[in-house]
C-alpha cells in the first residue's frame, strides 16, 4: 500500500495527490480524507473496481454506494441523458454543496451496477474537503466511496484508523489528518411533496427546512417498521465497538447521577467502578468521575460545543476503548431533537443497541 501524508499546507501537493489519482482512475482502491469521515474510494464508472470495494470491506452487496464529485458539471457522468436536476435540487445542491449533504438522483448507465444494486438511484454528493475536491478533479472521474472501515466497525476519522481495517486491501491511503464532522453526510431522498431523511448527517433538518418549502421529516417516522429500508445500510447492526455502550440524555447532572448509580454497587461498601469503563462526558464532568481510564474528550476548541465535540470524537474514542479492552462505555448523550444532535445520538443508539436513556 502507497501512503501519502498531506499537511494542512500542501493540500496542493499536487504530486502525491496526481499518483493517487492515476491509481483511482486505473481501478485501484484509495482511501481519502472528507469532512465528515475517510472513504474508500474507487472509480464509481468502473465495475471491477467498484466489486473490490464490496470485498475489502467485507460490505453487503445489496448496500449502494455513495458517489463523489467534485464539480456539478459531473453530473452528466452520472444521470441519465438530459436529465435536469429539478428546481429543489438545484436549491438544495446551491445551497449545501460542497458539504455533508447526500441526494439521490436517478441514476444513468454509465455508473457501475455494484454502486447502486437493485436501485434505480444513485446517491451524489460533492465533499466540502480540499484534498478530497483535488483528488476527484485530477482523476477526472466519478469516486464512489464508502466509509473506510470493515462493515460493522466505528467509521474512520483518521488514516490510523482506515489502516487498522483496511491495511491489506487498500492500493493507497492519503492521510490528510482529523476529519472535521465525524459522523457521516446526511442522505436524503427529495420530490415536489416533500424532503425525506433516510440517515440524519452533518446537514441538519432544521438547514434543509430553512431552505425548501416542503415539509422535511425522517425516514423513520414515515416507513413501517416492516418496510425495506429506504437507505439499505441503517438496517445494519453499525458502529459498534466490542464493548457494551450506554446512554444517557437530559439535564447534565442527572445523567451524572445515573451513570454513578450504574458505576457504583451499593451491596459493595466501598463503591467499585465497573471492570473496566469509560467515560465520554463533557470537560466539566469528567474529573467527577474517579477512577482511571476515564478518557476526555480531544479538548474542545473554543467555539466548539460538547456535541461537535463528540461528533469529532467519537469514533475514535470507540476504537480507542476496543483497543484498552473496556467492558463497558458509558457516554453523557445529547438532545436527539436538535440540530448534529440528531446524527449523533443515531449512531449511538445502534452502538449502544437501544441503551439509550432520557434521564
Ligand atoms: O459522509 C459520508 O457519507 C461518507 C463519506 C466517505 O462520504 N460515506 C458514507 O458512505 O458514509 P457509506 O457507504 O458508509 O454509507 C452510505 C449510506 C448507506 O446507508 C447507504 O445505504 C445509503 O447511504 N445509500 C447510498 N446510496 C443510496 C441509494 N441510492 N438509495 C438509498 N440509500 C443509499
Ligand atoms: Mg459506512
């Protein structure tokens, strides 16, 4: 495998990201920084290479793949013949592209049938992340790309992480540092009556409801439980570290309390943390939690609140748990009704596998 590191100042390093296009374009797999999480990339109007994708990560055939461009323009490569994106389209690509938002179009012939398998839509989006916009224009293609990790694992926020799943499969690997989100792009499925959520993202609902005059709602809300799932890869069991997760949301002091009742075994007089669990709380929290691999969260940045902050982090902290052998994760949640709350309280509940409490 070729690897590629890019700091934040030779984004436009065009050498290395001019080899790693060649490899795209050729049929190889490549692995690559978005913003929301890395993706494991192939030319999207190549079969064969799409197949390998499907194999290295060990992905359910019947799960499409998402498409990536850098350029509306490429479009045409990817619709069928004179189809025009239609007025909410237009709307919602002006209005969030690039960025985190996944649309589903109708799809044309040219794209490889392994990307969208028994559906006659192909998700596109245009990532919002310079070294994922050059390597799409140099390879002059179409790059349909999951996330970088074995199906079932924590999603990729680092090239690390890509490497601990992928190492043996992948061509190449451009390493261009922390993705920005953490969680994946939001998917939607879009006609004339109304805007449907398939899988919540970094793209909010209260974003895309400030911009079309459609009602937007879930998925979830609008689907019997019976029903194939719309987006085939929310039915998976997904995100899911080796350790049991719990939950808890509500007001910050008593999620505080609940986690303590859990960690503390009253018929034990001296109280007894779980074996081995980790905490995911806020800044201000964790110290009030006393035992020794309680982990916080990478420091917040300023201007960034606790749920960007677990947003960033939290599928790495999940591997990084795995990785010390944690029996049990116990995570202070966020609003599931507000804003990137909705995506990340999503992937927790299937990592947590329903222990999800409001306290
Ligand atoms: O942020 C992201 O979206 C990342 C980065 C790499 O772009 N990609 C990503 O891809 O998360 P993946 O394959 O891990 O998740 C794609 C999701 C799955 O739930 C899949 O079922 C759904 O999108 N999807 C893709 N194409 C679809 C289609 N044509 N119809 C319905 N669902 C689709
Ligand atoms: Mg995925």
């Amino acid at each position: 495998m070729q690897r590629w590191t890019l700091g934040e100042d030779d984004v436009r390093n065009q050498e290395s990201l001019a080899q790693a296009a060649e490899m795209l374009r050729v049929g190889k797999l490549v692995a690559f920084p978005t913003e929301t999480v890395y993706g494991l990339g192939a030319n999207a109007l190549d079969e064969a290479a799409v197949q390998r994708i499907f194999a290295a990560k060990g992905r359910p055939a019947d799960n499409p793949l998402i498409v990536h461009i850098a350029d509306q323009r490429q479009l045409a490569d990817l619709l069928p013949a004179g189809y025009e994106p239609s007025h909410v389209e237009k709307k919602l690509m002006d209005a969030f592209w690039p960025g985190p938002l996944t649309l589903l179009f109708p799809v044309g012939q040219q794209v490889a049938h392994s990307v969208h398998p028994g559906r006659d839509t192909v998700g596109i989006r245009m990532p919002d992340h310079p070294v994922a916009q050059s390597l799409i224009r140099l390879c002059g293609v179409p790059i349909a790309a999951p996330s970088a990790n074995t199906s079932g694992r924590p999603s990729p926020t680092t090239a690390a992480a890509v490497e601990e799943d992928l190492a043996d499969a992948l061509d190449g690997l451009v390493d261009g540092g922390h993705c920005g989100i953490g969680v994946e792009s939001t998917v939607l499925l879009v006609d004339d009556q109304r805007a449907i959520i398939l899988r919540p993202g970094g793209v909010t609902q209260e974003m895309i409801a400030n911009v079309l005059d459609l009602p937007v709602v879930y998925d979830a809300n609008v689907t019997d439980a019976n029903a194939p799932a719309l987006a085939p890869g929310m039915k998976y069991r997904h995100y899911a570290p080796n350790a049991s997760v719990h939950v808890w949301w509500g007001d910050p002091e008593d999620v505080h309390r609940a986690m303590l009742e859990l960690l503390i075994d009253d018929e034990v007089p001296s109280a007894r943390p779980l074996p081995k669990a980790s905490i995911i709380a806020p800044d201000d929290f964790l110290s009030r939690y006393e035992f020794p691999i309680a982990r916080e969260l990478q420091r917040p940045l300023p201007h960034e609140t606790y749920e960007d902050a677990l947003a960033k982090n939290l599928y790495q902290l999940l591997r990084e748990f795995d990785h010390e052998g944690a029996t049990d994760i116990l995570i202070h949640g966020v609003n599931p009704g507000r804003g990137l709350g909705t995506a990340v309280m999503n992937r927790l509940q299937k990592a947590a596998e329903g222990r999800v409490f409001r306290v």
